[in-house]
C-alpha cells in the first residue's frame, strides 16, 4: 500500500528489535479492534431488532403465556429476558397463592419478588450486551501510548546510530526514522475506530437500558393491576 512515495508494507517490515514488537502488538490490536467492532455492532443490532419484534408481540397479544413462547424464540432480546423472568416468578407467585391464609403482607412480598426477577434479568443482559466494550475503550485510552513508546525508540535508535557513525546524511537517518513513526499511524489506526466504536455502542446501551426501565415498570403495572 503507497501513500505518496512511502511503503507501508517496506516500512513494516522493515522493523526490528523493540519497533517490531511495539508493530506486532499494534497490528494484533487493530486486527482485534475490528473484530469486536463487527461482533458487537451484530450483537446489539440484534438485541435492537428483536426487543422492538418482543414488544410489539407484547402489546398485540392478551395472554401471558402466549407471550411466553414468543420471547423463548428471542434469545438475544433484552426485553424478552425481563419479560421470562418475570413469568417464571409470576408462576412461582400464583402456586403460593393456591394455598389458604395468605395475607396482604404475602402479596405485597410477591410483587417484590417479581421486580427483583425483572432487575436481575436487566442487569444480566445489560451485562452480556456491555461485554468487550471496556476492550475498546482500554484500545482507544493505551494504543497512542503504545505506538508513542515505538516511534520514541525508534527516533532514539536513529540517533544512537549518528551519533556511532559520528556523522550521517539526511537520506541515511530518514529511513529508521520513518520506520519509527509508523508505529504513531498504527496506534492511531486502532484507537480512533475504538473510541469512535465505543461511544457509539454505549450511546445504544443507554437507549436499550431506558427502554427496559420502562418496560419492566410497565410489566410490573400490568401484574398489579390484573394479579393482585
């Protein structure tokens, strides 16, 4: 690949000594960076698509249990994770409430119990859908640091060589010094998409986070409301 007169691929692999390991490293992170890009972009995509199939299901359908089956279906639905959760308990609820002497006190601790299901469904998914995130942001903050260590080494490895040589041309001294810069492109090649990615992905995570705030209040009303 050429940008103007200069030979990445030459320069790469060019690269010796602590250069090269600083190269490696920045290569395997810009290899990795891309990769969690995709799979993360494909999961909360996923997780987008499914919960707005969930809750149109939701709202259309008038049995719970029919709901049910349906977010079996969707594994990768935050909002379908909340909504089995709280059925399961909610089964759990309506066995207890089978047997006799149950007071007000019991119901009142059975809601509670089914809003505990719905915020332990939420922060599940929320975590499974924040995983490798804080790989992209640990990238973006490190990568410069990285290839800023390789490219001082590098410059630094070029004058140590002068300074031997006693005198050296500007031709002589440009190559190693370029050499040492290519480690700057590499660190900015991984950590501008990172921090690009990672906001975009936890600006996502948020909106995902505020609608399953509103649908498990909006489950747990109907619960009350038709159980209680």
């Amino acid at each position: 690949m050429l940008v103007g007169e200069v030979d990445l691929y030459k320069l790469l692999a060019a690269s010796k000594g602590v250069v090269l390991g600083v190269v490696i490293i920045l290569l395997t992170l810009v290899a990795l960076t891309i990769f969690v890009l995709l799979y993360k972009l494909i999961h909360i995509s996923m997780a987008h698509s499914q919960s707005v199939t969930f809750l149109d299901r939701f709202w259309e359908s008038k049995r719970l249990d029919d709901i049910f089956t349906v977010a079996e279906g969707l594994k990768q639905s935050p909002l379908a994770a909340m909504f089995c959760a709280g059925y399961i308990e909610l089964s759990k609820v309506k066995q207890g409430q089978s047997a006799p002497g149950q007071t007000m006190h019991d119901k009142v601790d059975d809601t509670t119990n089914i809003e505990r299901a719905l915020s332990r469904a939420r922060l599940a998914s929320l975590t499974r859908l924040e995983n490798l995130l804080p790989f992209l942001a640990t990238v973006g903050a490190s990568a410069p640091f990285i290839g800023l260590f390789g490219t001082v080494w590098g410059i630094m490895d070029a004058f140590l060589a002068i300074a031997e040589a006693g005198q050296a041309e500007l031709s002589e001294i440009a190559q190693p010094i370029a050499e040492a810069l290519v480690t700057t492109a590499l660190a900015l090649a991984s950590a501008v998409p990172a921090v690009v990615a990672f906001n975009y992905f936890n600006r996502r995570l948020k909106v995902l986070s505020a609608e399953m705030s509103t649908f498990g209040n909006d489950y747990l009303n109907i619960i009350r409301r038709h159980f209680f």
